[in-house]
C-alpha cells in the first residue's frame, strides 16, 4: 500500500444528482483500500494516470486549509456536506493521517451540518468530536450494510469491517451520541445479497438498533466497474456470473428484477417500519 501526498485548490463539491439527500460532498482521499469490487469510484485514477486505485492512495495534504476557506466564505450558508461519498473517509490511511479528526473539528469550529457515510468502525475513533458536533448542528452517519452472511460480504467488499463490526459501530454512535443513524444497503447485488433471509436479516438488526432509515440500491454497472466486477465473479462462481451478466443491460438492470427486488423492499420496509 502506498500513500501518497498531494495539493488542492477547492474541496467542496456540488452535487448535482438529485438521488442524494444533500447537496455538497468532499473527498479527502483518492483511491480506497477496502478493496470493494463494485467500486463505482474506479475510473477517478484515470485522472492521476494512475490504474492502482486500491493500491495507491492518495490524500489531499492541505484538505483541512482549503476547508476552512470555504466553510469561513460568506458566500457559504452552512449547508450540509458529505464525506467519503467516492472513497471512505475512514479507510486505513486514515488512521494514521487522521485529516478527518480536523475536518470534525472545523465542523465544530463553524457549527456546520456533516454527513459521513463509511465502511469503516476506525469513526469510533472520533466518537467525542461527533457528539460534540451533534449538540450544535446536524450530523448523519451512515455505514454501508449489504450481507448479513460474512462470507458473501467478504467476497464484495475484502478489506472493509465486517457487517456485524459496522451494525455495532451505528449502535454505538445511536447510543452515545445525538447524530442520526442510517444504512445504505446497497448495492444489492443479484444473486449474491439479494435473497428476502439476507434483506431481512438487515431490516430486523436495524429495527433493533433503532438507526432512522436504510437505503437500498440495486448494482449499477458502468465503465471499467464492469469488467473488474465481473471478472471477479466469474473466478468465485461461473453459474452466478452467468447468470449476472444475463440481467445486465450495458450497466443497467433489466426491469423484471428491479421489479421483484423493490417488492421485497417495500414489504419489509413495512414490516419494520423502516
């Protein structure tokens, strides 16, 4: 694994997907060492010429200037701002690095509403600047959740905490904190996580820890995502690839399913009332 120091001008980014519950995202780190193999992320070392986005990973060494800047402007309002929505704020570089602890401390600093989606249970770490922050202004946390079989997960996504690491970690967040909880459950990937035991098995762990919402998502392939994805399914089980890329149009599922998985969605979100 390699670190790698580099310079930006601006950190704060307008998002202009209408999917998203906020409108600014910021990315300390380029490239991810949780090692997911649907990473839609992939094709963003294109622009360092760099193919290694798992392997080498760069970080924004003046992130924390550059922020306080704009969050300082008085052309900003204190809107929201998600961290880690392309590479986890929280990957093992951070751990060493820790930008995200001065990053919550600006946020302190300016009383500005965060948002933190991650994979990671190192945001325990900073478990007292969350809190801190919350008592003043909005803050979400998010973990990604997709298999309630540790073996399927690990397959996904090698290099990330385990499901049950990531449930306990919202729990503690939900218990120690006065942030909102909340699971991206997704992506739901055809064959391999999307089974009604699976989706439920979530659903129930979340009913009981209490976390606000989850969000669900079925896989959307594109560009060199594609090919990495499914060559990786095809070296663990050629049937599930077959069968995979049967459903795919281009990088879009084909509706019949979206259909049959949305269903099973609804009826638990119902039984849940999540």
């Amino acid at each position: 694994m390699k670190y790698i120091p580099i310079q930006c001008k601006s950190v704060i980014r307008n998002v202009k997907d209408k999917m998203t519950p906020y409108n600014y995202d910021a990315n300390i780190y380029r490239g991810c060492a949780h090692g997911c193999i649907y990473c839609y992320a992939l094709y963003s070392h294109d622009y360092l010429n760099d193919k290694k986005f798992y392997d080498h990973i760069y970080y924004k060494e003046n992130f924390c200037e550059v922020l306080e800047k704009e969050i300082s402007s008085p052309r900003w309002k204190k809107e929201m701002i998600n961290f880690g929505s392309i590479s986890d704020s929280y990957q093992p570089a951070e751990k060493e690095l820790k930008i995200m602890r001065d990053v919550l401390k600006l946020m302190i600093k300016y009383k500005n509403p965060i948002s933190i989606a991650t994979k990671s249970k190192l945001i325990l770490r900073d478990l007292d600047l969350i809190e801190e922050l919350s008592l003043i202004a909005e803050v979400q946390i998010s973990c990604t959740i997709t298999c309630a079989d540790e073996r399927i997960q690990k397959i996904l996504e090698p290099h990330a905490s385990s499901s049950l690491e990531r449930m306990k970690t919202l729990q503690i967040i939900k218990q120690k904190t006065h942030a909102s909880t909340h699971i991206l459950l997704m992506p739901v990937v055809p064959y391999m996580n999307d089974s009604y035991a699976n989706l439920e098995a979530i659903y129930k762990l979340a009913s009981q820890i209490g976390v606000e919402d989850i969000y669900c998502g079925a896989l959307y392939l594109r560009g060199k995502t594609k090919p990495y994805f499914l060559n990786h399914i095809k070296a663990y089980d050629e049937d599930i690839y077959k069968k995979i890329s049967s459903i795919y149009y281009h990088k879009d599922l084909k509706n019949a399913y979206k259909q049959q998985l949305y269903q099973k969605v609804d009826q638990l979100k119902k039984q849940y009332n999540l």
